[in-house]
C-alpha cells in the first residue's frame, strides 16, 4: 500500500530473487503466505470472520437490517460493502473517511461476491418492491502486510457464510417484526479471489507489503464454483500484457481449489 | 422497573454485587504499531494500537515542551446491536476526549518535545462498560511502547442497579439500572483520572461506589502487569 | 525483591537505594517507569531500571536510515533503523556538514546511511558519521543513477557514465545495509 518507500538496497535484492524464481521468504512464485480464518469472532454481528493472511489481518462484520429495495432490482435484498483501513493497521494510516485505496478495495469485493452470485439475492425479499432485507458487510483493516484484496474478500465470503439472521415478517399494519426463527444466508457459490503481481518479468501470487511496493502491475481476480472470471480489477498505473494476464489467470486458476477448500474447512471446523 | 438481582443476591449473569466480568488482556500484538493490546471484559473485545512518539504531520498542535497525546475512540460497524455508522458519532468524540484525559496524567510527556503520541482504540464488539476497559488496555499499549510512565491507568464502572451498588456493569445494568459511575485510577498515587457519572447518588453511596471502583481496578491491575510480564518475560515466568 | 518490572511496580525505597535510570519516585517510594530488567549494586546502593524499549534514539544510538534531502550543509535522513531494529516511527535525523572533502554532500537523496547520534536538541536528532563504520551503505550515480562501484575510501565511479563522485563510504559499503 501506499507509504512504504523501499530503499533501493532491499529492492534489488526482491527483484533479483524473483527473476531468478525465488522469493526472500522463501515461498514459491504461487505459494499464499500461512492463512488463518475464524468465523464467527463478533457474536453481536449477524456474521463475521477474522482473516490473517501472513502479516495481513482483516475483520469482516455482517449486519442484517431490513428495507427498501433498489427501485431497479424491486425483488431483491441489497448488498452493501464498506471498507476502512484501521489507522492502527500502519504507520501511514490515518483516521479519515475512506480513501481511494479503502474505496477500491471494498468495491474489487464486493464485485467478486455480486457477480459471482454467492447469496442468491432472489431470496432475501420480505414484501416484493416494499420490504427486504440488507446486508451491510463492513471489512475493518486491522494490519496492512500486502494483498488485501484477497483477505478481504476471504474475510468477506466466511463472514457471509457463518451468518445467521432474524427472519422477518410484515405485519398489517406495515410494521415488519420478526418471526421468531432464524435462517443463514441463501448462499450459492464460493467465489475465491486471487491477486497476481508482475515485479519486473516474474509473476507472483499474494504479495506481501514490499513486494507489493514494487510491482509493475496487479491482477486481482475472482473465480466462481466453476472455475469461470466472475470479475477482474486490474491495479497499478502500469501495463501488462496479454501473455502475462494469462499466465496470472493460469496461476490463479490452479490456486484457486486450495484456497477455497481452506475456507470451506475453517467453517466446518467452526460448525 | 426491570428485575436485575435475584432473590439470592446475584446478577443476570450469575455475578455478585462485587465480582468483575470475566476477562483477558494481551500485550503487543500488532506488529507496525509501536505498542498494542487487545482486552476482553464481559462482551467488549477492544484493540488499542500506540503509534509514537513520531514527528508530528504538521507543526499545528505541537509543543515546544512536551509530546502531545491524541486518542481516537472508535466503534466498528458490526460492533453494536444495530448497525454503527462508520463516521465518528459524538459519543466517541467525547469518549475520545475523557479516555485521552485520563491516560495523560500518567505519562511522562516531557521527554518528547515537539513529537506527538496516537492512541487509536478499536471497539471490534462493545458490551457495557467500553470506555474503562478501552483505559485498561490503553496503559498496557503504552507501556508496550515503552512510553514512560507513573503508572498504569486501570478503569472500571461501578453502578447501581435495584437500589445495589455493583461493580462493572454489563450492557444491561447499564441500560436499565439508575446509576453508571465510570472511574479510572492510578492505583499508586491514588489518584482518580476519569470520572463521569450519570444518575442520582447520595453521598454515602458515593463513598461506598468509590471504594467498590478501587477494589475492581486493584484486580484489572494485576491483569495488566501480567499481561506485560507474558510479553517481555515469558521465557523467566513459565 | 524483582529484578524486572512493569510500569507503576514499586522498586524500593529511596532511603534504601540511589535510584536510577527509567524510574519515577513519589512519596519516597522508587517505581519503575517502563517494563524493564532492575539491577542492583550494592557497591553503591543503586538501583537501576532499564527499560526494554526504546521508544526513541538517545546519542551514541545507531541509526541506518535513507537520505530524503540534501539541502547543504544539511543532510535530512529518514530512519528505518534504531539499533538494528526496524523503527515503527516516523523521525528524521540531521547530518551537519561542516567543510567535507570538496564542500560535497556526504551522499546523494535515496542513498542508505549508517550514522550515531550525537545530540538532540528540540526534538532535533543530529547524527555524526565520522568513525570508519559510519557512512554510505548503498547509493547509486548522482548523474544518471546508474550502479556505482567504489574506487578508493571516499570515491564511487558509475558503471554506466563513468561519472566519479564522492560519498563518504562505511567500511562495509554495500554489505551492511540488514
């Protein structure tokens, strides 16, 4: 992220290491730093999980509330994401509204969910046109160690997964009240995202916060259950080319079953 | 008016009038920051990260003879019952201001003119009682950043709830019982840093609630230290 | 009693021993400041508490951080290291120099320096680098910031446009830097 400046010593000796198809810690070229889930962490929130991904660490909440619906979607429940960098998560953090990078992240998210069509949306509608059901997913940086994108959108997909809500009901008189039961969320598919960066000609996955300050362009992607591109932010103010997206498409699709078979089983484990 | 203690004396939650909520601290667990500390008290589950003393971004709102300390309370969205708006509420800002004013007394500023000391303390889930255990993890952030201190600050709640003083009230006590007395104290000098009341008192219930505060932060003290000994001493103590 | 303490821990008291280092003493009682290791001398009956963390550079300290501005006769170094630890805060130190070789800077921005600190004056850090370990770790050509290798003490001459500069080199140049 922005505020590390590395010095040239440290970057030379980065670079070197991954043209010659190595990384100074020592992972292979697609290998994840040690990620850590645990769901449910917030009991006061509907849903939540806590992400360690090496030295990153994200906490995703879920809110249930009901409401409007979109006029243009009249027949389906809202998702909402917001992101917030902590200003404990580094020193160059600071206390503030969300800024660019804050706002790119929870919408790389939150497009990875929508477009994969994790929470099937049909289902979450109380009264159609007049009454459904919101989820506001809040993602809280807690430590910036690079790739963000993908621990969110980890700390994200659990959180949606481990939640329960109040099933709700409209009354006659229009007040909307619960049932008294309670239901998890329609969910559908298991969307992973996987991020790539291009540091000289070597591509890697997962960057850490150095490698991360020097990439010559970031690929982040989001694979559905099936193995299609259910959405795609390309970062950096930089170019790759076509050769390269699909060499990062390529090592994020063979990733992709690791990765998601970890967060199935962080849930499970967590019952 | 609701039914907080039963016939045998004890709290909702199975407490006695003078008994603490169930709790943990951790020390340095952030690894950018230069100090931090997580607690749990009850349901609060609170990160407190310490950055500082750094230069200051600005020359505004530096001194020329010691550090200045900022402190910025802050509740997570998902933290409450219902939704939290992300922008800082008025309530955190005084929560802010209070912690901040409670923790200065003992630090020994001095030594770091020019510079400025942030304190940002994270509310990941918010029980009753919040800002005394955001105190208590606080302290053991700045002593975790090797900002020297007179003492540690250890704050608890005392309330009163059916007509009984209680120690450390839960979010429900402090809803629907008549008194919350927050107080924070550097135990060595006796001296009281925070203190904010809401409801009616007499005198003598005053006193009391005071000694009962002195009794609860004596405990949570002993957790703070332990928690730094865990830290830098783990290797001697086990 | 401890040989270890955390902040507020009550140490002694001071009609017992001379107190001394990160200590705060109030009605006669000697308490440790920080969380740090006590030791006694009973030569002298002191006390002394050292702190475990260093949350800021006192002189003779060690600092390796990169130049940000050179504005003679002022150097402005950005510190990354303290003691060979990665400093978490922002804090910049000032290199004064006074009639260097040729009226040249000690290095050039971006370059790592190795330097220890010689005084602090209004939150000001001045270092010095005049011991043969002190200097330039790493630096690279002024002109086209092309790879630079040392020819001599105090001179680098570029791989690329054969430009000689001068830097005043730690012993070690290029393989210090951690």
């Amino acid at each position: 992220m922005k505020g590390l400046v590395l010095d040239n010593l440290r970057r030379d000796q980065l670079t070197d290491a991954i043209s010659k198809g190595r990384r100074l810690d020592g992972r292979g070229m697609s290998e994840y730093r040690k990620l850590e889930i645990r769901p449910g962490i917030i009991p006061k929130a509907e849903g939540s999980a806590r992400v360690k991904l090496g030295d990153t660490e994200v906490m995703a909440g879920v809110k249930i509330e009901h409401g409007k619906p979109f006029p243009d979607t009249p027949d389906q429940g809202v998702l909402i994401i917001n992101a917030e960098v902590l200003p404990l998560a580094s020193e160059y953090a600071e206390p503030g509204p969300p800024d660019e990078d804050a706002i790119e992240l929870a919408r790389v998210v939150d497009r990875g969910i929508r477009e994969s069509k994790m929470v099937d949306v049909n289902k979450l509608v109380i009264v159609p046109g007049k009454e459904v059901y919101l989820m506001y997913v809040d993602i809280s940086v807690i430590s910036t160690g690079g790739n963000l994108f993908d621990a969110s959108s980890y700390a994200v997909v659990a959180a949606l997964m481990n939640t329960k809500f109040k099933i709700l009901k409209q009354e006659e008189n229009g007040s909307v009240i619960p049932t008294g039961e309670t239901s998890e969320l329609p969910i559908v598919d298991l969307p992973v995202s996987i991020t790539a960066v291009k540091i000289k000609k070597g591509i890697i996955l997962d960057p850490d916060v150095e490698e991360e300050s020097i990439n010559d362009g970031r690929l982040t992607v989001a694979y559905d259950q099936e193995g299609n591109l259910c959405a795609i932010q390309k970062g950096q103010a930089s170019g790759l080319k076509v050769e390269e997206i699909m060499e990062m498409v390529k090592m994020g699709k063979e990733k992709v079953p690791e990765i998601r078979e970890m967060i199935r089983g962080a849930l499970e484990k967590n019952g | 008016m609701m039914n907080l203690i039963d016939e045998g004396g004890k709290r909702l939650d199975g407490r006695s009038f003078d008994q603490l909520r169930p709790f943990s601290m951790q020390a340095g667990l952030l690894k950018s920051a230069s100090g931090s500390a997580y607690i749990e008290q009850g349901g609060n589950k609170i990160l407190v990260g310490v950055y500082g003393p750094r230069d200051s971004r600005s020359r505004y709102g530096t001194n020329q003879d010691k550090a200045v300390l900022r402190c910025r309370y802050h509740m997570l969205p998902f933290s409450t019952e219902e939704r939290k708006s992300p922008q800082p509420s008025r309530r955190e800002i005084e929560i802010s201001k209070v912690i901040r004013d409670a923790l200065e007394p003992a630090l020994l500023l001095e030594e770091f003119p020019r510079s400025v000391i942030d304190i940002y303390i994270e509310v990941l889930q918010s029980d009753g009682g919040s800002r005394g255990a955001s105190i208590t993890a606080a302290s053991i952030a700045l002593a975790d950043a090797g900002i020297p201190m007179k003492d540690l600050v250890s704050a608890v709640a005392v309330g009163k709830v059916n007509g009984h003083l209680v120690l450390d009230l839960s979010d429900t006590e402090d809803k629907e019982g008549e008194v919350d007395l927050p107080i924070a104290v550097m135990l060595n000098s006796g001296l009281i840093t925070l203190m904010q009341m809401d409801g009616k008192l007499s005198e003598d219930e005053f006193r009391q609630a005071i000694d009962l505060a002195m009794a609860g932060a004596k405990e949570l003290r002993e957790a703070q230290r332990k928690a730094l000994v865990q830290k830098y001493f783990k290797e001697v103590d086990s | 009693m401890n040989n270890r303490a955390v902040p507020g821990e009550g140490l002694a008291v001071i009609e017992e021993y001379d107190a001394r280092g990160d200590v705060y003493v109030l009605d006669g009682e000697i308490y440790s400041t920080k969380v740090a290791n006590i030791r006694i001398n009973r030569k002298d009956r002191s006390l002394t508490s050292i702190g475990l963390k260093k949350p800021f550079p006192k002189p003779d300290d060690e600092i390796v951080g990169t130049i940000d501005q050179v504005q003679k006769p002022f150097v402005y170094i950005r510190i990354n290291q303290l003691d060979g630890r990665n400093v978490g805060v922002k804090q910049t130190a000032v290199l004064y120099m006074k009639g260097s070789v040729r009226d040249a800077p000690a290095g050039r921005e971006g370059d790592i320096i190795r330097a220890k600190v010689k005084l602090i004056r209004n939150a000001m850090l001045f270092v010095r680098i005049d011991e043969p370990e002190l200097g330039v770790i790493f630096t690279s050509c002024s002109k086209c910031g092309g790879e630079v290798v040392p020819t001599g003490r105090s001179f680098v001459k570029c791989t690329r446009c054969g430009h000689r500069d001068y830097r005043k080199l730690a012993m070690d140049y290029k393989s210090g830097a951690k």
